[in-house]
C-alpha cells in the first residue's frame, strides 16, 4: 500500500474508532471526502477492511456496526467450508464478513445490481485479498431478465431498488433466476449454505430466483428483511415470503416480532445440530500478507487520549497527509501491479462462469467514457471482455484480449502517472506473468501464466508502440 494511503488509513481508523460516537461524527469528515475515498478502514463486523466511502451511509453502517445485527449473527454461525449467497450485497459489508468466516473451503457468492456499488464491492474484495467470493453485477429475480434500478436515493445506496416505470435516475441492470444458472449448483456442491436477502422490497421475487437453492436440502437457513411498505410495490407482503420459505421446509425462528422494518431469521426444520463455530481468526483465507498490526489494532487508550487523537487528526493530520507525504514510487507501482492482478483474477472467475460465446468490442468505444486510451492491438487480436474497477487514481479498466490461437491474456489500464516504467518490465508474481509500462499518464498492465514472460514481453513491447489516441 502506498505510504500516503497507510497513513490516512491510521488516522481513518483513530477516528472511526477510538472516537466515541457523537452527533456529527460523519459530518466532520464531509469536508475530506476525496481526500478519504477508498482509504481502508475497518468494519466492526469481522476482521476485514473497506474502503471508506463518506458519502455513503450504507456505508457508514456497516462501518460503525449498526448495519443488521440479526445478519450478523447468522453470519457468526457459518463455519469452515460453508457457503453464503448474499444477495443485494452492496460495498460488501456481510459477503467480507462472510468470507473471513467460512475459510478458504469455503465459498460466497454476492449479487450486486448496481454498478457503481458493485466496483466497490469488487475493491473491497481485492483489498481483503479473498480469493473464495464470486461477485456477479446482477439481481436475482424470479425470471432472467432486463430489469430496471432506481438509483436516485443519493447518499444511502442500501435503498437503490428495482422499478417498473421509466425514471431520472436509474440504470439498466440484469436479474437472473438461478433456474437459468444450474452450474452455480455445480460451484456450492454439497457445501451447507446460508442466504442471506436485502432487496428492498424484492424479496419475495429473489426468493423465486433462488427456489433451485432453497430445495436444496443441505440449505440450512435465510436472513430476509421484511417491510409490507416495500413488498406491497411489487405485489407480495410478508405472509407470501413466510409461506414460500415454509413450503421448502424452513421456520422462522425469531417469531413474535412486532415491527415495521425487521430481519426474519428461517432455520430449516429438523435440521441436525452443528458443532460451534471455529474461531475466525483460524480460518482467514487471505493469498496475500495479513494487514500490519498498526493499522488493524491500537492501543486501549483512555477516553480523553482518544479524543485528543482524533481532535489531532481533524486539525492537523489530514493536511499533513494530503500535503506534506510524497508517496514512495516503488509504493505505488506495486500498488499499480497488486490492482492489475486482482482484476486478472475477477477476470478469471467470470471466464468459468461463462456459458454463452464471448462478445467482441471495439477498443475505441470502450475506453472513451472512461477517459483511458486504450492500445491499437496488433492484427489478429480483439477484446472479448470488459470490466471497469475503482483505483486509487479513477477509474480503471481490465480487458481480456485473445487471437483465437494462444491463451487469453488479461489487459490493466488506469490514469495514474508515475507507477510503471516507460519501457515495458516483466515480473512474476503469484503464477502469473506482468508486463507492464507507463505511456504519458497512463498505465498498462498485461497479465498470464508464469510460463510465458518472453512471448507477454514482446506482446507488451508491440502494444507499447502503438497506444491509440
């Protein structure tokens, strides 16, 4: 990581944490938001890491540990090598939790509609170097679909939903029903499995979707949020959910609750007793060196040592960062190269999961949104898949490119100057080749298999020469 971001990131956790809660807490830092975009900072819910997000108080919650104490609980009962489906996932606050859980037998599949929040979702799993979570930029309904999402409640992406009618703020999205996707089956195998659904009213739809799952006997239990004023807009209430879940066999099990907005926790009926759960910190499945002890832990200071080190962060620290660190350069061509890699490896996970024939893309068009120009790739060669990512820098952008001969070969592009050399470099790292180099201020990473740093350098070296305008 960085030195500046480590920095920020110390002094994020100070105030996130040791502070006590008072009213404002979030409004002081309004002012630092693009100074605090992305910084790691820890969830109370696991040992893992989010990047910060100010502005967004799905976010917040989760970060401050007041985001569904009913799904947290469920989420402390899984144990090594169960799998969670998280459905409506967001930045990730359960799926992370989850995944740090179940141990790297284990497996977690998160849906995330929303595309600006499922990059989050994506970073946050590259910031926790998970390897055992599949993401998926879709919803799950009962039918597999074009289906459209309001994404106008600025400020609280949990509340982003599913609409009918055309509306200002929206995006196309696509609903899947796993009836249509029977080697995600496949995936889970026999592992035991908890879902997990905060749709905002969907619920009943996403139960539907995931009828194939449910059958499953070893589906052990589901965490869904009930709300009859967001069922009743897609013509369902909470009788209709409990008696869906009922009929495959499962019971709600913190009945008596009296009100409007609550969790309903289903265990399946006569389901064998489990053995308590192992602790987490056994079975934290990282392909990465674990965070430094500084930035996860300090000290059990006193009340007034707290304040006065958050007081000193407000008033002065976040300057000092901002202005007066200059980041070390091989910092951040390593930081370059870890995001080149972790999309690489998202990369991956779809291509197994693919059942249709890639499409091919013009290069031109797919990086004129993102501002990033991308290489006139030499002949025979063409995109057959495109994913944007959030950075430290922006925006960046994985492609896969192939000539329909050699193995596909990943592209990373960001716009970040200064973190790759002019002339191409090869590395190895973690079974994978990288050749990467910097063209004015953008950055260019190819990456593949160990065994063919020679044939990825003089690929790197003809791209190189020719990057479009």
């Amino acid at each position: 990581m960085p030195y500046k971001k480590l920095v920020r990131s110390w002094f994020l956790n100070l105030y996130v944490h040791k502070l006590p809660r008072f009213r404002g807490k979030w409004r002081l830092l309004s002012p630092f938001a693009a100074l605090l975009d992305g910084a790691p900072v820890r969830s109370s819910y696991g040992d893992v890491r989010l990047g910060f997000d100010v502005r967004d108080r799905t976010h917040l919650l989760g970060v401050s540990g007041k985001y569904g104490k009913r799904v947290a609980g469920e989420v402390e009962s899984l144990q090594p090598g169960d799998c969670f489906i998280d459905v409506g996932a967001n930045c990730g606050i359960f799926t992370l939790f989850a995944a740090e859980r179940v141990g790297p037998d284990g497996l977690v599949v998160a849906f995330e509609p929303c595309f600006t929040t499922f990059a989050k979702l994506v970073r946050n799993i590259g910031l926790n170097a998970f390897a055992n979570v599949l993401p998926f930029n879709m919803a799950v309904a009962a039918l597999t679909r074009p289906d459209l999402l309001d994404s106008s409640a600025k400020g609280h992406s949990g509340r982003f939903s599913i609409v009918a009618e055309p509306i200002e703020a929206g995006e196309r999205i696509m609903s899947l029903s796993i009836a249509d996707f029977p080697g995600l089956l496949k995936l889970i195998g026999d592992r035991p499995i908890m879902v997990k659904i905060d749709v905002e009213g969907f619920e009943y739809a996403a139960l539907q979707g995931l009828e194939p799952i449910l059958a499953l006997p070893q589906t052990r239990g589901a965490v869904v949020e009930i709300d009859d004023r967001n069922l009743i807009r897609y013509g369902a209430d909470a009788k209709a959910v409990f008696g869906l879940l009922e009929r495959h066999g499962f019971a709600q099990t913190n009945r008596g609750e009296n009100s409007v907005h609550f969790d309903a926790v289903f265990h399946r009926r006569n389901a064998p007793l489990r053995p308590p759960a192992a602790p987490a910190a056994a079975r934290r499945p990282r392909s990465s060196a674990p965070v430094p002890a500084s930035l996860m832990r300090t000290p059990r200071w006193t009340y007034l040592s707290r304040i006065a080190a958050a007081m000193l962060v407000l008033t002065g620290g976040w300057f000092v960062v901002g202005k007066g660190l200059v980041a070390d350069s091989r910092r951040a061509e390593e930081s370059f190269i870890q995001e080149a890699l972790q999309s690489h490896q998202v990369a991956e996970m779809r291509a197994q999961l693919r059942r249709s024939p890639p499409t091919v893309y013009n290069a031109g068009e797919v990086g004129s949104s993102a501002r990033i120009a991308l290489p006139i790739l030499p002949r025979g060669w063409h995109i057959t898949e495109v994913q944007l990512f959030p950075s430290d820098s922006g925006p960046s952008m994985q492609m896969t490119i192939t000539n329909g001969i050699s193995r596909p070969i990943s592209l990373f592009a960001v716009r970040d100057d200064h973190v790759a050399p002019v002339q191409p470099a090869v590395l190895t790292r973690a079974g994978k080749t990288v050749a990467y180099w910097q063209e004015g201020d953008l950055a260019y990473a190819l990456i593949s298999k160990k065994e063919l740093p020679a044939e990825l350098d003089r690929l790197a070296e003809d791209i190189a020469d020719n990057i479009s305008s």
